[in-house]
C-alpha cells in the first residue's frame, strides 16, 4: 500500500468516525418517533419479533387525521402509535435483521437507530470505492464524496432513525460500486452482482432502479469489449436469475396475499394510504405554477434539512446560504463538464452508470409526486454517489482558484464546518422543537 492509499484510507476513517459520532448524537437526542415514519417501521419489526409474521398492510393502518394529532402533540405516551402500519407492504430485509435487536433489547428504539446509524457509515465506504474506482489517482474526490453525503444534515438525521432508508443506500452503493468495477473490464464474477440485485429486491422499491443500471452495465462492456449478444445474454441470466431466485419467495408470498398483477403490494399501498395529500389537488389549488414552486422550494429545503416529519423549517437565511453554496457548487461542476475531455473511455462509460441512476432516481422521485404530494428530498437520496460525486467534482474545480498552499485546509475547513452544521441544527432546532 502506497503512502498515498494510507493517507486517503486515514481520512476516511476520521470522516466516518466523525460521522458515526454525530449520527449517534442524533439517535440518542432526536426525541422518540421524530423521524419521518419510524413508528410504522418499528410496528413492522415489532411484528416480526412477537411472532405474528410477516404484516399485511390493510385499510385502517393509514390514518392522516390521527398521524396528524400525534406529529402535532409531539407524539404523547397516552397515544399509542400501534396503528400505524402503514409500511406493513415493505420488502423484509431490513425488519429481519433489526428483529434481533428488538429481542435483545427488549423493544427499545436506540439500538434500533444504532444499526441505521452503522449502515449509514457503510454507505461512506461504498461512495469512497465507487469513485476511487472511476478516479483512482484523485483520492481527493472519493473523500470529498464521502464527506458530503456524510455531513448532509437531513441524511444523517434519516440516518439515524428507525428505517430502511440506510440500508437500502448501502446496498444500492454496493451494488453501484461492483458494477463500475464490472463495466471497466474486471473479471468479477457477475453472479455477485446478482446476489447484490437480488437483496436490493428485499429491501425497498426506491432503489430498484439499480436494476435498469446493472442491465446498462452488461451493455456497455459489451461494447467496451466487443462480446456478442450471446455473451450479453449469458451475463444477464447470471446477473438476474440469482436475484430473483433470492427474491421470488418474497413475490410470490406478495402475490398470494395482494394479487398476482400487485406482487409488490404497491397498488395496495396507494390504496391504504388514500388520506395523504395527492398532486391533483394541489394542482387545483395552487395552479402549476405554484405546485411546481412549492415542490422545487420543499424539495431543496429537505434535502439539506426540514426536520421532523417536515415541520421543523431552518430560517430562510440558512437555505439561501446553502442555496448560494449549491449553486457555487453547480458553477464548479458545469466548468468542469467543460474541460473533462481528457477523461478515459472507461472513465467516461462509468459515469454513465452513475448518471444513469441520478435520472432514475429522479424520474422516480417525479413519478411518485404526480400522484402524492411527497415533496421530500430524501427520495433523492438512493442517487447520493452520483450526487456527491457531481459536488466534489465542482468543489474541487472551485478550490483550483486558490493558492495550492491554500486548497486542503480551505477543503478541511468547509468539510469541518458542515460537521458542525449538523450539530447546529441538532441542538439549535431539532431538539428544542421536537422535544414535548
């Protein structure tokens, strides 16, 4: 290992260390069931480890007049949150292995945010390796990725409670990773990335998309390497049989209970939760252009921070210095689009990959509020590499106007300062607001 390799390597165990310190403030402090959905997704574990088996999502786990009292009296013990089971139509992955610690801690909720927290450090390594992968003598890059996904306040809160959210990111990155390894020429086994597909499968919808990707991968090293359609046939079947075999119980279990044309329980989702504001409405309401303003403001907003289940606004003065640092940010990147014609041809065909699952991910994202208004910038999220790569990207084309002397404690100490931002808005918002 070069000097170099054990200098990058130690600055991502501070960043990951620094991130598993505030990622735990987070779960310790944020007040019980302050983190969008989590009572629906512990009532789904606590299923498991009671022995009722696997819950069915049914009219009556959605009650928006009822979520809406709790979330506005800050969820008081004499209201039970047992009824909220909405999310009884989730893949099982993540509930079967939070269902141990649930036994052996006897139901308490820490723990719990405890193993989303060590998922979320997971994701960081994943970032790391994805663009190390694609940028193998800038190491400066796949830091800066992980640092930013790392110190997004709304991604470390997220992060921090009980969800699915953290390790559907994991896996969707580990994935992601294996198949910019994949596309460049190695000779990985594609067997592996089925068993990766096939536990994306298991965890949740949102991340599906990483299966379109994959088929983009077998695709392009088709072309990189000039294989037959045979070959291309041959690496699918090895890519997706392993995945649905993994994930065909769980289907057709699915269709058996929800219908063989529902067999991931969407259509009855939509169905339970028929209280939740949709799009149509807001379109009447407002007219286009005010639904498209309140989602692109909303959006942006929780992207970085809206706490709560949406009710904790940071002061408009701090969205629009974020706003001002993303779009310095956007400057940064769009020059860098404009010199980026030394890059390699396989450097080039991996970010493909990467931008394939940013539209994705936002296409799904667009697709879901054309019916529910879910203006909620953590459905971006699964696309967080692609993201922070594009950011450290634009970051690191900025720092060049800086004296070289200047650039890595200047990076130090913008990364540093949104540490410290997400403990600001911890203390200063989360905690104060959210607390009964």
């Amino acid at each position: 290992m070069t000097t170099s390799e054990k200098t990058s390597r130690a600055y991502l165990a501070v960043i990951m260390a620094v991130y598993v310190m505030i990622g735990t403030l987070y779960a310790v402090l944020t007040p019980l069931w302050q983190v969008p959905d989590e009572p629906a997704h512990y009532n789904y574990i606590r299923s498991l480890a009671e022995g009722r088996g696997f819950p069915v999502i049914e009219p009556g786990d959605y009650d928006q007049a009822y979520l809406g009292r709790l979330t506005t009296e800050k969820f008081p013990p004499e209201l039970s949150i047992s009824g909220l089971e909405y999310e009884d139509h989730q893949p099982p992955l993540y509930y079967l292995l939070a269902t141990p610690l649930y036994l052996l801690f006897d139901g308490a909720v820490l723990p719990l945010r405890l193993l989303s927290v060590s998922f979320g450090a997971g994701i960081l390594i994943m970032a790391f390796g994805t663009v190390k992968a694609i940028f193998p003598s800038s190491p400066g890059l796949a830091l800066m990725t992980a640092a930013l996904i790392a110190f997004i306040p709304q991604h470390v809160a997220m992060s921090a409670g009980v969800n699915n959210d953290a390790l559907a990111e994991l896996l969707a990155g580990a994935a992601l990773w294996t198949l910019v390894v994949y596309v460049q020429g190695s000779n990985t086994r594609p067997w592996l990335q089925g068993v990766l597909l096939g536990l994306v499968l298991l965890t949740k919808t949102t991340i599906y998309a990483i299966l379109a990707v994959a088929l983009l991968a077998v695709l392009m090293r088709r072309q990189l390497q000039g294989r037959t359609w045979v070959w291309v046939v041959e690496q699918m079947a090895w890519m997706y049989i392993p995945a649905l075999l993994i994930a065909i119980p769980w289907l057709i279990r699915n269709a058996c209970v929800y219908g063989w044309n529902d067999p991931l329980a969407l259509a009855r989702h939509n169905a339970v939760v028929a209280g939740q504001p949709r799009s149509s409405e807001w379109l009447v309401r407002y007219g286009w252009n005010g639904l498209l303003i309140r989602m692109a403001r909303t959006t942006f907003q929780s992207f970085w921070g809206q706490f709560g289940w949406m009710g904790v606004v940071l002061p408009q003065r701090h969205y629009a210095l974020l706003a001002t640092f993303t779009i310095f940010v956007l400057l940064g990147f769009a020059n860098w689009l404009r010199t980026c014609s030394r890059l390699s041809h396989t450097q080039r065909v991996s970010l493909t990959l990467l931008l394939a699952l940013f539209l994705l991910t936002l296409l799904e994202f667009l697709g879901y509020n054309l019916t529910f208004v879910q203006h909620q910038g953590r459905y971006l999220y699964p696309a967080l590499i692609p993201i922070g790569l594009a950011a450290a990207l634009g970051i690191d084309n900025l720092s060049r106007v800086l004296p070289e002397r200047l650039r890595h404690p200047a990076l130090i100490l913008l990364f540093t300062g949104l540490a410290v931002f997400d403990l600001y808005c911890l203390f200063k918002f989360i905690v104060p607001f959210l607390r009964r």
